[in-house]
C-alpha cells in the first residue's frame, strides 16, 4: 500500500511566502478611503508599516524572518494525509489527500498570520493590540501570537458569543489576552450602543468598531485582521508551499481539484495560491480550485462584484469585492461560522479571471459530511472545514459515477473542538437548513457606496 501520511523535514519548511501579486495576469483594483473615495494604502494609525508593505508589495518571495520561522517549526511543517478511510467508505476510485491545519497550538490556520503579525508589530515597537473575534478563533490564534512575543492583546468578543461560547475565551485569557464583551463601556462607540440598547447581543461590525476606535485613540496600540486582507493571505502560502512540495516530492501526484471553504478567504487562498500561479503560466490548465462557502451567506455565488466597506460600520477602506452588502448578518440558525459579508480581493479578482470557482453548500449536509469524515478519518473538523469536506465528497462521489481517479485535494483548516455544540445539534436533528436569504441581501446591498467611476 502507499503512504498514508507525508511530512517534510523540519529543515525543508519553505522560507519564504509567495506573493500572487507578482503573477497576476492583472492587477488588483486598489482599496479606496472610505471617506475620499481616493486610492488609498491601510489606514496608518492601524496598522504597521511593514505589513502595509507586503500588502500592495509586487516582490513574488517575502523572506519570512527568522524567528516566525522559528515558531512556525513548533507545529509546522503540517501533513499531508492520504484519506483511505474515507475512499474506501465513498467506494472511489478518486484519490483523496487533505493538508491538516489543526494540529497548531490554536487548533487552525490562523496561528500562521497571527505570529507573523505579532512580530511585525514587536519589531515597529507595537505594545498593545487590538482585534474582534466572533466565535473567538481569531481571538484565540492572535493571544496565542501576541503571549510568544510579549505584547498585550485586547479582544472585543461580540457579546453573544462570549456568553454562549465560553471556552475559546478562556483559551484566550489562559494565553494572557483580556478579553471582553462587546458593545463594552471601554470604547465611545461601545458607550453609545449601549445608551441606545443595554442590552444588545452586539455583532462583528460592534466588535470591529470598537477595536478599531481603541486602537486609533492609544499611540502604543495597533489594529490586526486575521482574514481578507492580502498580507493575511500572503502569510498563509506556507501552507500551500508546504503542500505543493510534499505532492512533488513525496506523493508524486498533481491535483486534478483542489477544494476549500471560504470565510474571509485566507485558508484556502494560502493553500490553492502556489497552485494557481500553474493555471496563470498555462503549465496546468485544467486544475479546477473550488471555493466552498455556506447557502445562507453566498458571497461569491450571489453577492455582485463591487465596491463596499470592508466592514459593517462603513470605516474600513472600501475593496472591489463581492459582497452581500456590509450590512449583511447571516440568519441566526446559521452555526458554521464563514460570515463575513465580503471576501478577499485576491480571491475576488481570480474568480473574474475564471482561474477559480465557487459553491454554496447548505448547513445541515455540511455537518453530515463532516461526521463521515470523522467516522472515517477519525478527525472531528470545524463547522467552517465541514464546507469543503461536502464538495469533496461530493466530487469523489461524482468520480465514482464517471469511473475516473482524479486527485482531490482538500484544505482541512482546523479542528472542531470547541465547536461541540453544533454537533450536538446535529446529531440531535436540531440543526435547520436556511435558504438563501434573498430579501436581507436586496436589503443590504442597497447601501452600497457611491464610488466614482475608476
Ligand atoms: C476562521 C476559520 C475559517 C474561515 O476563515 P478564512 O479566512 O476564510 O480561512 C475556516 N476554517 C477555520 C478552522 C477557521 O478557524
């Protein structure tokens, strides 16, 4: 029998990222000012001036510096798994490969921006930041990040989840972070809401707003976003490197498909960018990269592609994007996170290329793919990861029916932990599936911004 799993020697971990924005057949539309409406680089009171670097930056490598390297070998380089188990019980003749990211400290991706980000701000003399979190998986990656540099983190968890979902908090505090429920008193904007409405479930846009407002009104603190943005994405290619070597090296096999799901975008795009420079150079022309997001938050499958704010409170740099509108909220029966109105301006751009394409999955059969995963490959996957786990099997399913053996390849982002919740409702039969919400979108999508023409 083959190999079962692939690892790479701690010395052949790639040392520098890939940056897209070198190969892009053409270049991304620039952020605008929310208020100007003119090109505009990430507001500089927020961020650091190396991040805002590798941001617009044209170089094709970033060297990643020494001691992110250092960390990133504390869990990295991850493996690549062949999924017998799961072949077999699909009865496929496709073969099926998955790139683990949960076995970080943090339990996903995430850990492999925010390490990079806390140094950046460490070395620009940053003492403190700021960040929201939903769920609180961004919240728990930075806190761990921002513990291994000594910096001080501050979370602004959005109120709901912080009482219905205590345990990535404590993750967070365990790490050293404060983190508190927002609307909270600590900020003008908090204040305000909470004159208005005492008792206010908050939201991510709340939670954004007032990490945003701390960090803009305390010289020693700086702003961080763990998804969308291109130096996010950029921070993730290692994984994509990792991987892409492995399959030549070790495996010896090329992806017919590679699938992934899509919040923000910086899981997925992290693995399938090293791939998709093959597709732009016309070495691969027929790897299809399928973005998998949820039916009642479609934003590439239904949302136009525009100009709208990067968040909800209509602050951030307005992105040319597909979006649902910033005042987009998924439906409440919605559990598996991937909720952001928007997506990453690079995936965005490609899709228009048509080098890459995008599904919408409804809940309920996500959960069900992510329990045979579990039933087979033993690995209980976060709501977000049940996404891709679908399509995957789905696409297996389909070569089963054609008879043919293609390479699957699927971005497994994280574990699901201290997601148990959910299961439990589906396991119980309570999990509901939510059609796509068409009148919210319609609604939301009205108070796009007026741009100029560019
Ligand atoms: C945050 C998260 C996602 C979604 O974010 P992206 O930026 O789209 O990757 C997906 N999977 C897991 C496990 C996450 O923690």
């Amino acid at each position: 029998m083959d190999k079962t799993k692939f690892v790479l020697d701690e010395k052949d971990m790639p040392t520098a990222w890939y940056n897209i924005q070198a190969d892009l057949p053409e270049p991304l539309p620039p952020l605008l000012h929310p208020g100007t409406k003119e090109p505009t680089i990430l507001p500089p009171p927020l961020f650091v001036e190396a991040l805002n670097e590798q941001e617009f930056s044209k170089e094709r490598w970033i060297e990643i510096p020494e001691e992110v390297q250092a960390i990133y070998r504390t869990w990295r380089p991850t493996a690549l798994h062949r999924a017998y188990r799961l072949e077999k019980a699909l009865d496929t003749p496709a073969r099926i490969y998955f790139k683990y990211e949960g076995t970080s400290q943090a339990g996903s991706h995430k850990p492999n921006t925010a390490v990079a980000q806390a140094y950046y701000n460490k070395q620009a003399g940053v003492k403190r930041i700021t960040t929201e979190t939903g769920a609180g998986q961004w919240g728990s990656a930075l806190s761990f990040g921002c513990m291994l540099f000594g910096l001080e983190l501050k979370v602004y968890m959005v109120k709901v989840s912080y009482g219905q979902k205590p345990y990535r908090r404590i993750l967070m505090e365990t790490w050293g972070a404060t983190c508190i429920p927002s609307p909270s008193t600590d900020t003008q904007i908090g204040q305000k809401i909470l004159a208005e409405d005492p008792d206010s479930p908050g939201s991510l846009g709340i939670a954004i707003s007032e990490a945003v407002e701390d960090a803009g009104t305390h010289d020693d603190t700086r702003y961080s976003l763990g998804s969308v943005l291109n130096h996010v994405l950029l921070h993730q290619t290692i994984n994509g490197l990792e991987t892409k070597k492995l399959m030549a090296e070790q495996a010896d096999v090329y992806p017919d498909i590679i699938v992934g799901c899509v919040g923000g975008g910086s899981n997925f795009a992290g693995m399938f960018l090293p791939f998709v420079r093959d597709k732009i150079d016309g070495t691969k022309p027929d790897l299809r990269i399928i973005n998998v997001e949820p039916e009642s938050c479609p934003t590439l499958t239904k949302g136009p592609l525009t100009w709208d704010f990067g968040d909800v409170a209509g602050m951030a740099p307005i992105a040319f994007m597909n979006t649902l509108g910033h005042g987009f909220i998924p439906p409440p029966v919605h559990a598996g996170g991937l909720r952001y109105h928007g997506m990453a301006p690079i995936i965005c751009h490609l899709l228009k290329l048509g080098l890459v394409e995008a599904t919408a999955v409804p809940q309920v059969a996500t959960f069900e793919a992510g329990v045979t995963f579990a039933r087979t490959e033993g690995i209980l996957s976060a709501p977000e990861t049940n996404h891709a786990i679908r399509v995957t099997i789905d696409e297996a399913l389909k070569c089963k029916e054609k008879g043919e053996s293609k390479v699957i390849l699927l971005a497994h982002s994280g574990h699901g932990h201290f997601d148990l919740a959910a299961y439990d409702g589906y396991l119980a039969g309570r999990l509901e599936d939510y059609a796509y919400p068409e009148d919210k979108v319609k609604e939301a999508l009205a108070s796009l911004p007026e741009v100029p023409a560019k």
